[in-house]
C-alpha cells in the first residue's frame, strides 16, 4: 500500500508545538501527526454503562453544589447574644453611688465619691463628706452623671 502525500496549513502555534513536542519525544513530525490523526478517527465511544455512571454521578455533583451555593448565598442566623456579665472596676473618684443604712438592708441616699482607698471611699453626702466600708457602698452610675 502506498503512501499519500498532504499538503495541509496549519496554524503557526500548534506548528510550534508539534515541532516541541517532537523534539522531546524523538518522534518525527511526520510521525506524531500520522499518530494524532489515526488516533482522531479510530476513537470510540464510550462504553454505555461508563456513560451512564458518569451522567448520573456528574448530576450529583451539580445537586450538591447547587446545594452548597444556595446555603452560601443565604444569609447565616446571627449568633445568638450572649449576657456579657458586667465589668468590675474599682470606684473613682466622681462615681455616683448609694449608701446602706447601717441597721438595715436598705441603700439610702446617692453621692458622689471624693476620694477612695483599699477598702474605704469618702462620699460627699448632704450633710458633709463621710468615709465608708466599700461594702456598704454601691455602685450606680460613673462619675459623669449629675446624682439625684
């Protein structure tokens, strides 16, 4: 059987590649287009049960990321909040506070306080400024409100 001879352009990108792929391979040209076109027209289909394995897995996959965009488009539930227990700091000087009655569990009066220690603090009451034990003392609000 003798041989043909085709004259065919092609386009200088893929000449450019099939001279690389040539050189790497120690193929001649001649050679590797013979081979692409004889394994172009000899192709087969694929198997019937391969296509329908890969047809039904390839909609799974497209279900599950349908399913993974739908929940990243949707907005997440705020977290629920949480009761931040209050601060502790020490008093200063300006805070407002309220005085136990000594003789009972009441707070009485507000004030303001002029001067703290370790375990005291000095309050300007109504009648003058008077030191107390910080356990007879609460806090009501920081030094810049007015008392009332």
């Amino acid at each position: 059987m003798a041989d043909h001879l085709l004259s065919v352009s092609i386009p200088v990108t893929l000449y450019r590649q099939l001279v690389s792929h040539a050189e790497h391979t120690g193929v001649s040209q001649q050679d590797l287009v013979v081979q692409a076109l004889t394994a172009f027209l000899n192709a087969k289909g694929i198997d019937p049960a391969l296509s329908a394995y890969l047809e039904t897995r390839l909609q799974a996959i497209k279900r599950e990321l349908q399913t993974y965009v739908q929940q990243q488009l949707t907005p997440a539930p705020p977290p629920p909040k949480e009761d931040i227990p209050p601060t502790i700091r020490p008093l200063q000087v300006g805070d407002i506070v309220q005085i136990r009655d000594p003789d009972s569990p009441f707070y009485l009066q507000k004030a303001v306080v002029v001067s703290t220690s370790l375990i005291r603090a000095t309050v300007d009451t109504g009648m003058g400024k008077h030191t107390f034990l910080k356990r007879d003392i609460r806090f009501v609000a920081s030094g810049n409100h007015e008392p009332t």
